[in-house]
C-alpha cells in the first residue's frame, strides 16, 4: 500500500454533497481509491482494512487528507464556501499529535478548520476502546467531527454525550427503505 501511494495507484475521489434547498454542490468527501497496474481496482473495504491492521492507516489518511485539503482550499478561493469530509480511523486516535498534524496541513494549504469535516464510524471510537482526547483538540481547532454510520453498534445517547460530534450521519439501513416501509419511517 505504501509503494502503491507513492506510485500514484492510489488516487482521490470526491463524492459531492448537494444542498437540497439550494440545488448547489456545497461540498464533497474525498474516498481513497486504489487502481492496481495488474488486479485493476481494489476495494476500498479491503484496503483499508488491511491498513488498518498493519498500521498503515496514518499514511493512507494523510495522503488523503492532504489532496482533500488542497482540493478545498483551491475552490474556496476560486469559488467561495466549499466544505470537504475526510474518514478518520479510530486508530489514529492513539496518536495525541493528531491536531497538530491535521493543523499544518490546513496551514499548508490554506483552508479555515471549518471547512473541514473528519468523519468517524459510530462504533469505531468506543468499541476500539481508543483515547478520544486527539477529538477534542481538533474540535478546538474549529475542524467538525461526524459520525457516521449512526444507528449501528453502540447507538446510546451516553455516546452522543461523549464524542465532540456536529453531525450525525443516520446508516443508511434505516432510511434507504423509509418509503416503502412504515417502521423504517
């Protein structure tokens, strides 16, 4: 994975977000994607995945993170307001330099902490049993923090108390039937 990123195999894909009110793009989360010279794509569940495991994941997060955030600041400033959602893994969460890290590649680029979401799966903090102290700090750097896939796992209210979170993504099981379903409304 690593020579993979640093032989281009693996690129940027930017999902826009629409402003349902306004007809108008405000947005985008950037997905790693990864095109092998010989097996074609590879899913990200399986790379990342296996990132995950080997302890490669802050490579693969900052690789992304830095395209995100370039890609941001250049429309912000040719375009205005454009908000960028970035996956965070909860392993990084062990890492308590992790703002830091995250604020100079906002320096780097020049976008406002604002304009940035890190997103994080519902379960991932509390069922990795991970030190979420590096989510206040980002909080503090003005970057948002979403969870994501809510709804699964450990869906209390304890843990919407616990986690510095100004968004919530509800899993998409609960409302990808909602309007043929009664109980899914």
């Amino acid at each position: 994975l690593d020579d993979a990123i640093d032989l281009g195999q693996v690129w940027v894909a930017f999902q826009p977000q629409l402003d349902l009110r306004t007809n108008r793009i405000r947005g985008a989360e950037a997905l790693a994607r990864w095109t092998h010279p010989e097996k074609g794509p590879i899913s990200p569940s399986e790379f990342i995945a296996a990132a995950e495991q080997s302890d490669r994941i802050d490579k693969l997060t900052f690789f992304v993170l830095d395209r995100a955030i370039a890609a941001a600041a250049q429309i912000n400033q040719e375009h205005g307001q454009f908000d960028m959602a970035v996956n965070l893994s909860a392993r990084m969460l062990g890492d308590k330099t992790l703002p830091s890290r995250v604020r100079k590649v906002l320096d780097r680029h020049g976008l406002d902490p604002a304009r940035l979401t890190l997103e994080l799966t519902e379960t991932a903090a509390l069922a990795t049993g991970a030190d979420i102290g590096p989510l206040f700090g980002l909080r503090d750097l003005g970057v948002r923090i979403s969870i994501v896939d809510y709804g699964t796992g450990l869906s209390t209210l304890e843990y919407l108390k616990k986690i510095p979170a100004s968004e919530i993504k509800v899993d998409q099981s609960f409302v990808k039937s909602m309007r043929d379903h009664r109980s899914d409304l």
